[in-house]
DNA sequence: TTGGAAACTTACTTATTAGTAAGTATTTTT
DNA sequence: AAAAATACTTACTAATAAGTAAGTTTCCAA
C-alpha cells in the first residue's frame, strides 16, 4: 500500500477527533503533507471515501486487538482493562474517540460512512457485553443490570468523559475510569 | 424583546444538536425562517455570538429549572428524576444536549462560547455532586465512588447515550436511564 | 408631522470548500 | 525499448460560507 495513502488516513483520523469531521478540509491533510489538494482526491475522490476509510481502518485496528489478546489468553479483567487503557491514552493525547467524534455528526455523513461506523459502534458493544457476561460467569465482575445496558454504559461514559476532559480541564480521568472498574468488583 | 431574535436562537439551538454547529450555516436559519441572510447578522454580527447567546441561554434555563425545583421542594430523588427526564425527552425527539454537540467541536469554538460551554457544564456537575451528597447523607442515595465522579460519570452516561442511541438504533433509553437510577439506590 | 430608531432587504465581497479535467514525470511491466 | 500504470501537479470550476455597506420600510415618540 502507498505510504501517501496511509498518511493521509492517519491525519485524517487525528484531524476528525481533534476538530470534528465538519472542521476539516482537504486543504489541512494536503498542507501538512507538503502535497497539493489534488493528490488527496487521486487516493479519496470524495471527503465520504475518506471518512469511510477511516472508520474502516478503526474497525480493523479493533478486531486486530481483539484477536491479539486472544491469542494471548487475556482474561476478562485484562481485556477490559486493556480496552479501558485506549481511552486513557486518548484522554493524555487530548484526543476525543472516533464514535464520539462521528456520533454527533452522524446524521450529515454520507449513508456508507453512517453504515460504516454503525458496524463499528455495534461491535464494540457487542463484544463489552460478551466480556461482561463471560466474566461474570466466572466471578471476575458483579452486576446487577442487564449486561447490554451495563456495556452502554461503560462504553458512553468513556466516549463521553473524553468530551467532557475538554471542557473541563481538571477532570481527573484516571480515577475516573477506575471508579468503573471498581464498580464492577465483586 | 424581538421574536425574530428568539425564533433565531431556538431554530440554531435546534440545528446545533442535529446537525452540529460546523454544519449549519445562517441560510438554514434565514430560509426556514423566511427572511435573509442579512436578517440573521442584524441580530447576531457573528455566528460566534449565535454560538454563545445558544449557550447562555441554556444556562438560563437550567438555572430556572434548579430554582423551580428548589421552590416547589423537590427532594433529590425529584431533582435527579427530572434532570434524567430532560434527556429522554431529548432522546425521544432525535436530539443531543447541549453539551454534549458543542464539546467534540470545542477547540473550533470562539473563546467566549468556549467559556460559557465551560460554565454550563461545570454548573451541570457542581450541581449533580450536591445533589449526591446531600441525597446520600439523607439515605436516597448509595454509592462508594467519589461524588464528583459520580456525578461525571451519570452526565457522560446521559450524554453519550444520546450520541449512542443516534448510532444504534434499538438502544433502550429508558431502561439504560432506569439503570442508572437503579444503580444509586440503597 | 417629522425625526429617528428598529427591522429588515438588496447587493455585494472575500474566502474557503469539495471536486475535476488534463497534463507530466517516474517507475514498472511486457 | 515501448506501453502502461502510478503518483502526482497545474489550473480550474461551482457552490457555499461568513460577513458588510448602504438603502428601504415601518412604526413610534416628540
């Protein structure tokens, strides 16, 4: 794959969760990258390309550390915990997560970039409620509502506190997420 | 005052939390309101003083709301029960909270907008925390966390499900809220 | 009844946006 | 060595954005 392309998707993804899908232009990808405007369009015709490539590589970036830990026979708390550390890092590098940065904008992307990001918000519920399930089967996590509930819960206040991080400077964001954790020991 | 001024605010507030603030522009206002362009910028010189006469008056509606309740006695149960019933409202009309829509765009923000979303949602916090507390000495409440964390983590709950519930459709709102709710109970 | 403020419209300007058509240089394939 | 694909640039177009200056209508107060 073209390294050009790769870079282009990369600044993209940095441009959408730091100014938002509806702030950024092809003008700031092809400054930054000593490029003209046109050489974005030759690999993304279209801006709603370019978004769906992003979600995209996002949705394999996902299923890849899914696997991975897998294979490492990660256990339910460190699967979480592992999940927990993307947000923390997000947080330390002040950026907002590509759900909460697309979700408010859903409704002017182009219908394969919704379709696209759909697929990826469902996927990461689905797999937080299978995690919690399985590891409260095993006693790792105590809870008493629905575990689908308790997944969209979890995954909203880390989309959402990233948002809030912004505006609220001081908002101490590790002890944050480790309320959550400790919330769900037995 | 002007009902033109009002019909402003109400119709920007309204595209703020559907379509974002970097996606609307004054012609959507001065088309749906049947006037021009120019109209708009009579009343606001900038769409920066739209942005934050939207915010304050938020402000001003909440603070109404708190003195409402504080008037009428609502307990902390009430209280917490009818800041929850805002944002099923919200969810019932396909719309974000204020908050909620201008936080990822923040950094496009004009400083003074920036400094009224900062007041809004520290005064949406502050007041959750006392209302925390005060409703857990009285036995309302059970909770081990911090109650500013609480607090933060119940607004980014409310605040992320209403992105969420744009993104997956079949999101139960009112059961995710009664969870919420379940979950403080002693 | 006249002066002036309020509430606009007309008619623009300037900047930026996404997007394209046609051309060029470089590398790769045949 | 010729053909063709790759990776761009040049030079635009058309649309839309925010914003403004100057003029017009309407209404109210002195």
């Amino acid at each position: 794959m073209s390294v050009t392309r790769e870079r282009i998707i990369e600044l993209g993804e940095n441009l959408i969760l730091t100014k938002g899908y509806n702030a950024f232009s092809y003008q700031d990808i092809s400054t930054e990258l000593g490029i003209k405007n046109a050489a974005v369009h030759y690999y993304f015709p279209t801006k709603a390309n370019l978004g769906t490539s992003i979600v995209k590589t996002n949705i394999l970036r996902f299923e890849e550390m899914i696997d991975n830990m897998h294979s490492r026979g990660f256990d339910e708390w460190k699967q979480l915990d592992a999940f927990i550390k993307i947000y923390i890092k997000s947080h330390r590098e002040q950026k907002l997560c590509i759900v909460g940065s697309l979700g408010p904008d859903f409704d002017t992307l182009n219908e394969t970039t919704q379709s696209e990001l759909v697929k990826m918000t469902e996927l990461i519920v689905s797999w937080l409620t299978e995690i919690l399930n399985s590891g409260k089967e095993k006693g790792y996590f105590a809870f008493n509502e629905d575990a689908g509930n308790k997944a969209s819960m979890i995954f909203s206040s880390l989309v959402a506190s990233l948002q809030l991080s912004r505006i609220i400077k001081n908002l101490d964001y590790k002890s944050y997420c480790q309320a959550i954790q400790e919330g769900l020991k037995p």
